[in-house]
C-alpha cells in the first residue's frame, strides 16, 4: 500500500475512535449530571455535537451547562478534525491516482515496437499473460474503469478509454507500435478498431478476435493480418482430442512460453549467422551444437515449410521454427546469444 494512503488509513481510524470516545463521555456525562435514561443522554449527546439546536430534554442546572459547553467544545475540535482528514483523504487519492496515470503514460510514451491489446476480456487477458511471460512490451486500453482499477499494475499498464477513439488509440503509442491485437466482445468494434489502426499504422500486424464467421473476411479487407475465432478453435480442437487424441495431447504439452519449459522457438536467420554469405540447414548444423531440431521455415515472402531439407538455404529475413527439451533451447539461445 502507498505510505500516503497508509497513514491517511490512520489518521481516519483515529478520528472515528475520537468520535466514538466523544459519544460515550456524552452519554455517561449527562446521565451523570442531569439524570438522564440512555436513550435521552444519546439524544442531547446527539445533539449537541451535531450542533442542530433542538430543544434540550429537561432544563439544565449547572453542573449539566457546564458539562454541555465542554462537550461542545471538544465536538467542535474532533469534528474539524474528522472532516479535515477526510477531505485530504479524498483529495489525496484523488491526486495519487493522477500522478499514477501520469506516470503510466510517460511509460507508454516511451515504448516503441510494442503491443496494444484492445479490450481486456477473456481473450485479451490471456494474451496479456502470454505477453508478460515471453517479456513481450504492450498496452492495454480498457472502457471499464472497474477492470483497470482491479488489474492495473506495473506490468499491466492501462489505458481507460474506448479504443474506437484515434485519440486512444495514439495515447497508446499506436504511430510506434509493432502490433495490435483487438479482443473486443463485438465484431462491429474489431472492425472499427482495426480500420482505425490500419489508416493510422500501415506497417503494424493487426490481430483481429471475431465472433461470426462471417466477420472474417470483411475483418481481412478492414486490414487485420490475422483474424482468430476462438469458438471455431475450440470446437476443432475438441474433436481432434476425439480423432487423434494422442497427438493433440503432445502438442498441448510443447510450451512455447514461461521460464524453463520453453519447447518450441522461433528463430530469425540474422541472429544465426551474418547473411551476407547465405548458408544451409546444414551448414548451421543446430542439432550437433545445440540439440535442436529444425522442424519449420519461414521464407521472406511468409510462406512455410514444414520439416525443412538440410540443403535450405536460409535467405535474409526468413526463419526457423526449431524443436527442443528446454534445456537444448536454453543452449541455444546461450550459444547465439537470443534474448
């Protein structure tokens, strides 16, 4: 908890003892010095601190008028006090949360090639956790100042807002960022969202979520370089744990995130060798220095080859998509220095 916040929780507690401490001599004062019953020793003590000006219960001699000025006097101290602790209370979160936004944008100000996730739904919180667990940088832009309020951290920053807006979508850093993914509930706002941020970024990759099949393509001609239908992956998947259950269950099984039980990587050439000189599979010979396997090739043009010969020539800008225990892609990441 924030130290400021910390001792305001304090000073409130403090205050409300007070109140209560002042109630209670209140009451045993006036049942001692006007004879009053509880309920009307509760009324004057009521009153007389809350400063209404109802009529006392039975005329006063002096000890009780005596006793009332004290406790109006001490009411009048405690009472500022109350109310001044919780007016800077108020007004302190109420700046702490500014500074905290604050400091959140000149964070997002500062991100470039990051990613934006638009919504932060069920699919938008898993992506973020993939994001997180692959050190991956991004942003989230959320219209529900509840879920931000619940989930905002220092690896979770937020931006409140509707991401329809180009006003969001540039507090964002969108102009600088490398991909955006729109996990929003409704196909007509993934539209919206991805036409938005396809005129303002040509070169981003735009991942798109979409509900309706029929979405798809009009998501395509929006813009979106990838549109995903989880419900279509979710049934297609359970029916291959029906037709070949064995290898979806091994598949399920290769990580391609976290700490230590990475499977599965995908490595650009350039980081491999320099590729002025073209080189082979062969030449690399990743599985006499690292353990790896070679099981995939990205071309430069985005086309892909599954179980690649050993004479590949691997060209500039493509890459590979390699096999391993985690320890064998731990050596490889160790050997060619890949972070």
């Amino acid at each position: 908890m924030n130290p400021l916040l910390k001792l305001f929780r304090v000073k409130i507690y403090t205050a409300v003892l007070l109140l209560i401490l002042l109630v209670v001599v209140g009451v045993i004062g006036f049942m001692l010095t006007a004879n009053y019953t509880f309920v009307d020793a509760l009324y004057m003590t009521v009153i007389t601190i809350s400063t209404v000006g109802y009529k006392e219960v039975q005329h006063h001699d002096v000890d009780a008028k005596l006793f009332t000025i004290s406790l109006i006097i001490f009411s009048v101290v405690i009472l500022g006090y109350a109310i001044t602790v919780i007016t800077e209370y108020i007004l302190s979160k109420n700046d702490l949360n500014v500074l905290k936004q604050k400091k959140m944008q000149k964070k997002i100000d500062g991100m470039s090639n990051h990613i934006i996730i638009c919504g932060y739904g069920r699919n938008g919180k898993q992506a973020a956790q993939k994001l997180l667990a692959y050190k991956k940088p991004f942003v989230i832009i959320e219209k529900d100042k509840e879920i931000i309020e619940k989930f905002q951290s220092e690896l979770i920053p937020f931006i409140f807002g509707n991401a329809n807006e180009d006003e969001v979508l540039i507090q964002a850093g969108i102009e600088r960022a490398d991909t955006l993914i729109s996990a929003l509930p409704n196909d007509a706002d993934n539209l919206f969202v991805v036409l938005s941020a396809r005129q303002i970024n040509q070169r981003m990759n735009i991942i798109s979520r979409a509900s309706q099949e029929t979405s798809y393509q009009k998501l395509k001609l929006a813009g979106a370089n990838n549109v995903i239908l989880p419900d279509r992956i979710g049934g297609d998947h359970m029916a291959s744990l029906v037709v070949v259950p064995d290898l979806i269950e091994f598949i399920d099984n290769l990580s391609i995130v976290g700490k230590g039980n990475v499977n599965i990587e995908e490595v650009a050439v350039e980081k491999l060798f320099t590729t002025s000189k073209i080189e082979t599979l062969r030449h690399l010979d990743l599985r006499k220095k690292t353990g790896c396997t070679v099981i995939g090739y990205k071309s430069e043009l985005g086309e892909y080859l599954v179980n690649p010969g050993a004479d590949m020539q691997l060209m500039p800008n493509s890459k590979i998509i390699v096999l391993g225990r985690p320890e064998q892609i731990e050596k490889l990441n160790s050997v060619y220095n890949i972070d």
